[in-house]
C-alpha cells in the first residue's frame, strides 16, 4: 500500500464518556491530555490510544461540546496540501487544513470523498 492508514479518531461532543465506553468494551487506555490541532478536538479532551506490542493502528478520542460525532481514519502523505488538492480535484470537498499540531508537529487535514465520507491525510507538511 503506497500511503497506508496511520491513524483513526472517535470524536463526539462527551469524549470523557467515549474514553469510558472504549475502556470497558475494549480495554482501551486513553488518559486525556494528548496534544491535538484545536480545529480537530477540544485541546484538553483528546487521548492517544496506542496499541499494545505495536499490534493495530494508533487512534484518539476526543471531541468536546459542539464537536459532532464521527469516526475517521487518517492516511499518510508527505504533502498534506498537495493531497487535499488532489482530492478536491477529483471530486472531493476540502473540509478542514492543513493544520499544524504544534504538540507532535504533524500537519493534517481532511475531505470529504465524493459519497460524503470524512477521510484525513496526515504528514509531515
């Protein structure tokens, strides 16, 4: 796979009750805290899941009052303007980015597909 999958979010408008959720069906560890773009979640409301042993894709929860619920996945790109351009030239919208997380220094962004599917691109620009 050229630019695989290399992150997922859960965000909804009660992240603290997501984390709750995710930890009693899944098991999941997901303290908050976690550096964030304010445009993707509330900035003290996010969490990394990181996968134990290496096993699976690294996610977050988050989100905060206002924030709708959604589920996305993020996929790696070296240029994340360059790939919101190329989405939106094959019949995707752009709906958020580039944004910088300041916390972990990478920029994303996100689309949507031209069903309405919010996809993200993560990288390092």
């Amino acid at each position: 796979m050229a630019n695989p999958v290399v992150h997922f979010e859960i965000i909804g408008p009660d992240p603290d009750a997501l984390r709750a959720y995710y930890a009693a069906l899944f098991d999941w560890d997901a303290p908050p805290g976690a550096p964030v773009a304010a445009e993707v979640s509330d900035q003290d409301a996010y969490s990394f899941i990181d996968a134990p042993g290496g096993a699976g894709i690294p996610g977050g929860i988050g989100g905060g009052p206002g924030r709708p619920p959604r589920v996305s996945f993020y996929v790696g790109v070296p240029d994340v303007e360059a790939a919101l351009r190329d989405a939106e030239r094959l019949g995707g919208r752009r709906v958020l980015g580039p944004v910088r997380n300041e916390g972990t220094g990478v920029v994303v962004g996100q689309f949507t597909d031209p069903a309405g599917n919010l996809v993200g691109v993560a990288g390092p620009q």
